[in-house]
C-alpha cells in the first residue's frame, strides 16, 4: 500500500501542483493512513474548533499561542477557529511577528544547517510526500527558518519536540492554508 502511494504522489509531483489539491478531495483516506484524518473539524489529538476570541487583532490574523499549544485564526464577531499545534521544545521557542511570505502544497524539506550539525543522520533533501516531515501544507514565516506545516507525526500535536516550526495534523493545516494568503500577519507569543 505504502509503494502504490508513494507511486501515485509521485506522478502527481510529475503532473503538477494542482493535482494535488485534488488528490486531497479525492483520496482523503489516504491522507487517514497518513496523519492526516478527516476533513471536517480535524483528527488529530486536538479537534478544530471554533471559539470566543477577544484581542485586537484584524480578521485573518493569526495568533500562535506556544504555551497553550494552540493556534488561532482570527474570525469576525469575537470569534476564531482554535487548531492544536506542536510547539518548539526548550531552547527552541520563539516570539514575533511575522507575515506568511509563501505557501507550499507537500512541500520538499531541507533541513537547515544548524539542525543538520545537532542531527548529521537526517537526509540532506526530501521530496514532499506522506513521509515529509513538512507534512501535506506548509506556510513560510517571514524571513525565518521556521514554517506553520503538517506533520505525518500526530502525536507530537499538543507538545514541545519542534526545532521551532509549529505542527499541525494535515487535515488542519490544509484548512489552514485554504484560508489564509500569502501576506497573512502571524502573531507569535510565547
């Protein structure tokens, strides 16, 4: 099963990027095998849910709170869709604010050079694809190393293990991208 869908993933790279956001309507139980779950109010270990939000920030913001491990998009009317995140582990948090500069369907990942000195085993590049750990989205944040992605890891939603980038199931962070565009302010508190 892992060989045909890593077949199919990879003729969809070779078709390009817009079969992709197909392939996520049409073959969501593959992404079920994957960490990625349901399309509707997410699977993961924290349910997407909708919730009273007060702060002064436009609609569309979003907010990334790294000590409740949870992010926030900010809706009209005192309201925001909560997600659940994996945080950066100790040393690795980080505040500020950003705007998503750039937004990728299964991204390919390259780890930095700092993460390769603490970690020389990891792979020098990998493709996007189910076994990416940027998952099936992710959003860039400013000039930064660090991204908003899915993960292919859903039990690390709702804790501190990241190098700093936060973590969603893929089913959240497709929603997530789906709702959001490039120039999109990120608000991260720590």
């Amino acid at each position: 099963m892992k060989r045909l869908l890593t077949v199919f993933l990879t003729a969809a790279t070779l078709l390009g990027g817009t079969g992709f956001a197909m392939a996520d309507a049409e073959f969501n139980p593959l992404l079920q095998l994957f960490g990625g779950g349901g399309m509707s109010g997410g699977s993961g270990p924290i349910p997407r849910t909708t919730v009273g939000f007060q702060g002064n920030y436009a609609p569309g913001t979003i907010i990334i709170d790294t000590r409740e491990r949870r992010l926030y998009l900010v809706q009209e009317g005192g309201r925001a869709l909560r997600y659940g995140i994996g945080v950066g582990r100790d040393g690795f948090r980080w505040g500020g604010t950003h705007r998503v500069t750039a937004k990728k369907e299964w991204p390919s990942w390259t780890p930095p050079a700092q993460m390769l000195r603490r970690r020389p085993d990891l792979p020098r590049h990998m493709v996007g694809g189910p076994d990416n750990p940027l998952g099936a989205r992710a959003l860039y944040l400013g000039s930064t190393l660090y991204r908003i992605h899915g993960s292919n890891e859903p039990e690390t939603i709702g804790q501190a293990v990241s190098s700093g980038c936060f973590r969603m199931v893929n089913d959240d962070v497709i929603d997530l991208y789906n709702r959001v565009r490039v120039g999109t302010t990120v608000v991260v508190k720590n």
